[in-house]
C-alpha cells in the first residue's frame, strides 16, 4: 500500500439531463476523519451515500464535500386546479341568463386567480433516480483524484521520512562508537575523579566510593538506549515501507526516539555524544512534523 497524506484537493462535474452538477472536495490534516457536506436543499437524501464512499477510500483528514446543482434549461407547465374550474362553471350555470351565455374563451379563465398555477415542471421518480446516480458517480471520480493527489504527496513524504529515518540510526551509530562508551575511557575518568575526591578528602571510605563509582558506571550507559533506537529505526523503516494509515502509529514511533534521544543527552559524559544526541533530537523533530501530514 502507498502512504497518504491528509492534504489535497479534487473537482469533478457532470450533466443529467437539465440537470449540471460538480462536486469539489477539499482535505487537510486532521485527528480523524472528519467530513462536512454541502448538499443544494433537496438532496440531503443522498447524505449517507456521501458519508459511505467517503469512508471507504479514507480514515484521517478534515474533508469538506461540496455539490453544487444547476438547472441548465427551465421547464414549466400549466397546472389546472380542477376544483376551482368545477366551481367557476357551477356558479355559471347558475347564474344563467345573468351572464353572457357564449362558451368561455381560454384567455377568460387564464385570468380567474388561482385556477391555472404556472410552475417549473417536476421530474418523474426515473429521472431523479438517474440524477442521483450520475451525481454519485461523480462524487466516486472524485474521490478517485482525491486519492491519487494524497498518495502523491504521502510517497513524496516517504522519501522525506525514509533519509531521516537513515540519520537517525547514523546518528546512534555515532553515539554507539564514540570512545567515551569503552569500558577503559569510563573507568579512566572514574579513576580520575576518585583520585581527586581521595586527594581532598583522605577519610572517605575507599570501598564504598569504588561501590558507588560503579553504579554511575552502571548508570552512565547508553547501552539500552542504542538498542531502543536501532529497533525504532527498524520499526519505522517497516511501517513507511507497508503503507496505508500509519500515521498515528509513525507519531507513537517519534515520541519514542524523543525519549531516547533525551536519555542520551542526560547520560552523555563527552561533547561528542551530546552534539549527536542533540541533532538526534533536531531530525526526530523534523521527522514527527512530516509525520502530522500523514493518513
């Protein structure tokens, strides 16, 4: 699977019969999936629809779906109100020799308000349901671009995250060659200050000091912290490579190289290693906002 990101941007239109539509769909990043519809009055019909094809091609982003429904050309047709003519005539016929007894012309009963409603013609249930499906059908091909735009910029993002996934573990090489890690550098140093700590203060208890020194030796270890490291680097490398919605997972990822990154610079006892765990956390960084981006 390809990775996606939460951002992009897709139009699509169409005619069914009188009828234009477009769709245009809009996604930026977001915690879930959250989806606003515009639908024309009329069509909230078509809502769970909507909701079900979206969310079939997509699990993360702030997505605003919008239709638009144009009329291309009106149609109208006259509308007898067949009670109101049945009353005009009755009240003819019994007013009689009162009034004027030639049939009544067209123009006549054009004029009695509210016998004939001139209105924009209604389409039948098959042409509705054409309508419906052409536009359903238009929103699928644009979720289609949707899709193709997002897993355009998510495999962009994988070769952005996969170089600082690549730092990171040189950067814990770095940290794991360093001549400050050796058992013989530690147990100079500590030898140093122990030498130092006798020299001003003769009655310390020699034992306990060498106890204690050991345990800070013990301590000062970036051992753990490495492993951690290479195994998040791996996990990572793993999760870019398969794809899909691992977004949230690469972020869990990218809180536990911070972690880590953080024990280094507190143990650190040369320059060397804490300049490489600080630009660790510099890359670790740059590597969860590219994370943000993703689905």
């Amino acid at each position: 699977m390809t990775l996606q990101s939460m951002t992009g941007f897709a139009r699509s239109e169409g005619t069914s019969g009188r009828n234009r539509y477009a769709w245009e769909l809009r996604s930026v990043n977001g915690k879930g999936l959250d989806m606003r519809l515009r639908l024309p009055p009329g069509l909230e019909r078509l809502e769970p629809d909507v909701r079900r094809l979206i969310t079939e091609k997509f699990s993360r982003g702030n997505l605003q779906a919008t239709l638009t429904l144009t009329v291309a050309e009106t149609k109208v047709e006259a509308v007898l109100n067949r009670d109101a003519l049945a009353a005009v005539l009755a009240l003819r016929a019994e007013l009689g020799d009162l009034v004027d007894p030639s049939p009544l012309r067209l123009d006549t009963l054009m004029g009695i308000r509210g016998l004939v409603d001139i209105r924009e013609a209604e389409e039948d249930e098959e042409t509705v349901a054409a309508r419906d499906t052409a536009i359903l059908t238009s929103l699928d091909e644009a979720i289609g671009h949707l899709q193709r735009m997002r897993e355009g910029e998510g495999t962009a993002l994988a070769a952005v995250l996969k170089s600082q996934v690549a730092r990171i573990a040189e950067l814990a090489q770095v940290v794991e060659a360093d001549p400050s890690r050796t058992p013989e550098e530690i147990a100079r140093k500590l030898s140093f200050q122990l030498a130092a700590l006798l020299q001003e203060a003769p009655t310390l208890d020699r034992d306990r000091l060498h106890a204690e020194a050991a345990l800070l030796a013990t301590k000062a270890d970036l051992r753990e912290e490495i492993d951690r490291l290479k195994a998040h680097v791996a996990a990572a490398n793993e999760l870019i490579d398969k794809g899909g919605p691992v977004g949230r997972r690469l972020d869990f990822l990218a809180q536990e190289f911070n972690r880590e990154s953080n024990t280094i610079c507190s143990k650190s006892n040369s320059a060397a290693v804490t300049s490489a765990g600080i630009e660790l956390k510099v890359v670790i960084d740059q590597f969860r906002e590219q994370v943000q981006n993703l689905e």
